[in-house]
C-alpha cells in the first residue's frame, strides 16, 4: 500500500508507484469520489487517444461506410422530427 503525508497547504506527492499504475504525467487532472462508507475512489479525470483504441470493437461486427453511416444519422433524425 503507497501513502502520503498532507501539506499545511493541502496539498501531497502522489506515490511513483502510483503515478506509474494510473499513468499520470505532468498536468494530468484526477477525479475523486468519497463513498457512502467514507472511502474515496481516485481516477484520472481524462484519458490519451491511445486509451480509447479498441473500445468500439465488437466481435463478428463489419466495417461501416461514411456513407452508410451517413444515412443511419438521417434516418435517426427524421424519426426524432417525425416523434414531435
């Protein structure tokens, strides 16, 4: 387990361990989370393009075409404008 001491200002060095295990660099910004039970959950509040690859991916799924894409959009909002 990795701890820190708080400054008189508020402030604490997040452990190398743990920087290394979230992936935190120089201006990374983080989230905190306090439970109902008093714990507090710690994020990253934001994430690298390279974190995102793959998250669309879905096993036996075919690729789509701008153009396919396209009309799936025009028909989403002609069924929205047709609902009002």
């Amino acid at each position: 387990m990795s701890s820190a001491t708080v400054t008189s200002k508020g402030q604490i060095t997040i452990p190398k361990s743990v920087r290394e295990a979230l992936r935190l660099g120089p201006g990374d910004r983080l989230d905190f989370f306090i439970q109902e039970d008093g714990r507090v959950l710690v994020q990253p509040a934001t994430l690298r393009v390279t974190d995102l690859k793959g998250i669309l991916y879905r096993k036996g799924a075919r690729p789509v075409s701008v153009e396919e894409m396209r009309a799936a959009v025009i028909r989403r909002v002609s069924d929205k404008a047709t609902q009002r």
